[in-house]
C-alpha cells in the first residue's frame, strides 16, 4: 500500500508533464508485476494492478508527454491491459478479459510495437480456448503470427503452442503436429527481445512450452502412451523449473494432463497421483484454467461407466468439491 501510494505521489509531485522518475518507476512497478504474475495468487496482485493501469492511463489522457516517452508508457500500458485481461480470464469472465486485451492491442498500436501486438494476439487465442472456442483461438494465433514480421522473441514460440492446442482440440491432428514442429523452428531462432526482458508472464520459458505440447498430444488422444510420457516431461520440467520460470497454473496444468492421460490408459490409480498436487491448491489459487483443467479430468472419469466407482468415483467427488470454491470467490 505505502509503495502504491508512492508511486502516484510521484506522478502527480513531478506536475503535469511526466519525468523521468515517473516513467522509471512506473516501469519498476510494471517489471515486479509480469515476473510475480505467474507465481503469487491473483488476489494479492491485482489492486496493483489496477492501480498502475489507471494511472497510465491518466497520465496518457492529461500528461504532457514527449512522443519517445509516450511510446513506452504506451508499451507500459498494454501490459498492464494485458495481465488485467488474464486477471479477468482467471476469474472466469472471458467477456471482461477480452476487453481489456482490446485495450492492451490498441496501446500496443499506439506504441507501434510488433512484438506486444502479437503478445496479445496469443493472450487473446488463450482466452479463446479456456472459453470452449478452439476455432477463434486458431484464429487468434494465427493473426498473431501475422502481425509478428521479424519478431523474434519467445512470443513466437507462444503462438505455435496455442495453434498446436486449438488445432488438436478441433480434432486437426496434421494441423496440431505442423504447429508443435513450428514451435519447436521457433525455440531454435529465439532472439529474447524487450518482452522477455521483463520476465514472468511476458516470456514463455521451456517448460511452458512443454505443457502446451503435452496438452495438444493429449486432445488428440490417438497415443495415449505418447500423451502420457510427454506429460510427464511436463510435470518434470516444472518440477526442476527455475524460480523465473515456474507458474503455478502451468504446472497445475501439466498435472491434470498427466492424470488425462493416465484415465485414457486406465490408469486410476496413477490419475489419482498425478493431479493430487492440484486439488490440494488453496482457494486463492484455484484459478479458471486451472479448474476447468480439474473439470476435464471430472468428464473424463465419468465417460467410462467402469470408472464410477472406488478410486474414481472417489476422484470425481474431490474434484467437484475442489472447483465449487474457485478464486472468484474471493474477489468481488
């Protein structure tokens, strides 16, 4: 709160025109936010982020601000629209989400900056997918891909990820393996870029990447075995990840795949393993990815009648138990 309110204090002390302290230090802000974004719990971010959207905004409405300097607080901007999208997309409001990443396109526009543009376009293709509109976030991807020119950042390698996810949830099994194969074309020419420099949810680190492939190989369904020893990769990566490089919902993620993929080979008992880290997740963490994720391995056990009992009726009762207190409850 004290550090919340020193921020604005020195926005508004240094006058209508918009000096080098504040942008610093709104720059700082903006930094601690997108590496803290996918570790902490929503609840303890987003009232900063609130905080910081709304004076970047107030500034770029009625600050004198220098066109170098109105680039970055542009920049600064959309980032901050984009992890309030997220915020709005973890909540469950997919609606709302959309809205704010409309936003963070527009500052990313107004900043001419490629790479934030397709940054969003893959916000925009994540929140698709979570949403149950695995079409729109193809198309999401792809629009990303496009206006990505000679980017080179490691958004690159996010875009075929999510192509790869939407393709095999459509059921394109060519498509999804095109697409997982670009990522990995992508992986091998990354050149980390101003994005990445601020780390956390700005960047899209190995393991990550891991997940998502995981995750396309365990739609498509036609290997099971195959779903399950790249999930497992997953879950390890994440397991071994780096501090910098660790999210909680990813590896949530990872496990719930994991358990997938064992159902799909019936294997309760190692399903009831795989995503038990997940249902022990306190409230606060119990964001919608991650509940939805919990949901599938609910309709998963309940497609198999042979599976709705002992062990898996068990599983099925936790997990309804574990999505009926998600993180929206929390924030009103």
């Amino acid at each position: 709160m004290a550090a919340r309110r020193a921020l604005r204090f020195t926005a508004m002390a240094e006058g209508s025109s918009i000096g080098p302290e504040t942008l610093g230090q709104i720059h700082d802000e903006v930094r601690r936010l997108t590496a803290a974004y996918p570790r902490l719990a929503l609840p303890t971010l987003l009232g900063d982020l609130v905080e910081v959207q709304d004076l970047t905004f107030r500034l770029l409405e009625h600050g004198r601000v220098k066109p170098l300097q109105a680039r970055e607080l542009y920049l600064l901007a959309g980032i901050t629209s984009g992890m309030l999208a997220k915020a709005s997309h973890d909540l469950g409001n997919p609606s709302a989400a959309m809205m704010q990443a409309r936003t963070a396109f527009v500052c990313a526009d107004n900043a001419d900056h490629h790479a934030m543009r397709a940054w969003v376009r893959s916000l925009q293709s994540l929140i698709s997918y979570w949403a149950g509109r695995p079409a729109e976030a193809a198309d999401y991807a792809t629009l990303g891909q496009n206006v990505a020119g000679s980017v080179r950042g490691t958004t690159g390698v996010w875009l075929a990820c999510l192509s790869a996810r939407a393709h095999a949830l459509i059921g394109d099994a060519d498509a999804t393996r095109t697409a997982i194969q670009q990522a990995e074309d992508a992986r091998a020419a990354v050149e980390p870029d101003d994005l990445d420099a601020f780390g956390g949810i700005m960047t899209f680190p190995v393991p990550r990447q891991l997940y998502y492939v995981a995750e396309a190989t365990v739609h498509l369904g036609d290997d099971p075995a195959f779903g399950e020893s790249r999930s497992e990769a997953a879950v390890t990566a994440y397991r071994d990840a780096a501090e910098d490089e660790w999210a909680f919902g990813d590896e949530a993620g990872a496990q719930t795949d994991l358990a997938l993929a064992r159902i799909a080979r019936g294997e309760i008992e190692g399903a009831v393993e795989a995503v038990r880290p997940v249902l022990d997740l306190p409230i606060e963490q119990r964001n919608f990815g991650i509940t939805s994720s919990a949901q599938r391995v609910h309709a998963a056990l309940h497609a198999d009648g042979r599976r709705s009992v002992g062990a898996a009726a068990d599983l099925r009762e936790e997990i309804e138990a574990f999505t009926a207190t998600p993180t929206s409850v929390l924030v009103r």
